[in-house]
C-alpha cells in the first residue's frame, strides 16, 4: 500500500513540477519573443570582449557600449542578439574556473524610455535570490548629477532558469551546468553612463581608504591596532584590526578571550564589507 502510494504521490509531484517549470518558461520566452521584434536586422554581434584592449568598433549607434576594465568589474563578453537584447557572460573569481554568482559593469550609448533585456548566461547556482524577488541595481551618473539617488533596485520580467545551449560557453566545464539571469528595463536617460551590479560595490580601495581614516584619529589609536595578516594570492594586503585597551597590564591583556570577526569570504560578498 505505501509503494502504491509513493508511486502515485512522485508521479504527481513531477507532473504538477513539469507544469509549473514549462509555464516559466512559455512566459519567459514570450517576454523575449516580445522584445525582440528587430532581431532579425541584427546579426549576433559580439560588442564587449574584456580580453581585447579597445572596445569592437560597431557602425550602429544604438548600440550599447560596455566596460567592466575597472576596479571589481567582472562582466567578460556581451554579445547582441537583437535591436535591444544582449547575452553577458562574467568572468570568474580570480585564481578558479568557476564561482560566477555575481556582477559588475558599466553601460552607455543608451536610450530612454526603451525596453532592454539582459541575460548572464554562465551563473553557476541553481538557486537565487532573484527567484524570491530581488532586483539588479542600478547607477545613473545623470540621477546623482540631479541630485537624487545614484543607486537604486530596477528591473522587470525577471527570471532565473537552466542555461539552453548558446552555442560556444565561456567556460568548457563539461557537464557543469549553468544558469541564467534575465531581466529588462529602461534607463531614465539617454546618453547615460550606468553601472549595473549585484549588491552595493565595496571595492579594495574603499577598504583601503576606511583604514586609513582610522588611522588619522589619536583617540581610535588608543583602542585600534593596525597589521597585515597575509597576502592575497593577488598579492594584496589583507589586513586584520585588533580592538582593545591597549593600556591594560600584559597580564590583563594575555588574559582576554579573543573574539574573531570576519566578513566577505568571497568576492561577491559586498554585503558582508558593508556591515562589517
């Protein structure tokens, strides 16, 4: 009786499984389908490859131009599919073959009030959090020009789905399975300079910079201690702080229990630099 139903409960289960995941994915490629009605004018063009220094010269001004050769940036390859729609492709954490969760670059060349889809086809966790409502951010040099907010959540359509073959991949993993992260949007201003990411930036410089306005204060000084822990594989310092009073007697202080904090394992954690 409890094989019967078994069977009976898994058959269920993955019908009703099946139904949901191709109903996904009937709307996720009607949304598509809807934003590309130029596609046909426009040949699969590579417009971004990080690999060669100059940006691919593109006789179609309505083309976006993008950049990521800059501090945390990490976008490798952008290809057009269509008038509007582009396929990203990210490099990996430094040092691995793999470890593509998160974004970083800049886009310009354009225009307002037009609906633009982006897909990053090489993520490599079968779960997001952009499946439970998150949003890509968003930064308008032209919003924070106007005085109002440079950073902001964005986006619509959006859907987190198993990578369909695109033909040559980024990465040659074998079976190693990747997903992709779709959105469209608009940009409020034509001739914008944008930047497109994750989770807020918190770059090795910013960290840098932090530290040393510690430094500057007489008063910290009393309670902060500054050293280098180790070198990074990259060759950065990877410093460590020690929060005390450091006026305490040796004994008092050979005394204390220690309490280690740390944040931001991975170069994506930006969160993780933020609250710590």
């Amino acid at each position: 009786y409890m094989c019967v139903y078994m069977c009976v409960y898994m058959c269920v289960y993955m019908c009703v499984y099946m139904c949901v995941y191709m109903w996904d994915r009937t709307i996720h490629l009607l949304h598509l389908q809807g934003n590309s009605t130029a596609s046909s004018d426009v040949q699969q063009t590579t417009v971004y490859d990080y690999s060669n220094e100059s940006p691919p010269q593109t006789c179609r001004s309505k083309t976006l131009a993008f950049e990521s050769r800059f501090e945390s940036g990490n976008l490798c390859k952008a290809t057009q599919v269509s008038q509007y729609h582009y396929n990203l492709q990210l490099r990996t954490d430094l040092y691995t073959d793999r470890h593509t969760q998160w974004y970083y670059f800049k886009v310009s060349n354009m225009e307002a009030k037009v609906t633009y889809t982006f897909s990053i086809t090489n993520l490599m966790k079968k779960g997001s959090l952009y499946q439970e409502g998150m949003k890509p951010l968003l930064y308008s040099e032209r919003e924070v020009a106007s005085g109002r907010c440079g950073w902001s959540r964005v986006g619509h359509h959006i859907s987190y789905h198993p990578t369909e073959p695109l033909g040559e991949e980024l990465l040659s993993s074998g079976e190693r399975q990747h997903y992709t992260l779709t959105w469209q949007m608009e940009f409020l201003w034509s001739g914008d300079q944008c930047y497109l990411a994750h989770c807020y930036p918190y770059p090795y410089t910013k960290l840098l910079s932090y530290l040393d306005g510690l430094g500057t204060s007489q008063e910290r000084k009393k309670f902060v201690k500054r050293e280098t822990l180790c070198h990074t594989l990259a060759g950065n310092i990877c410093p460590v702080l020690t929060v005390t009073d450091f006026s305490a007697s040796e004994k008092v202080m050979v005394g204390r229990r220690g309490v280690v904090i740390s944040a931001r394992v991975h170069p994506g954690e930006t969160n993780g630099s933020w609250m710590m």
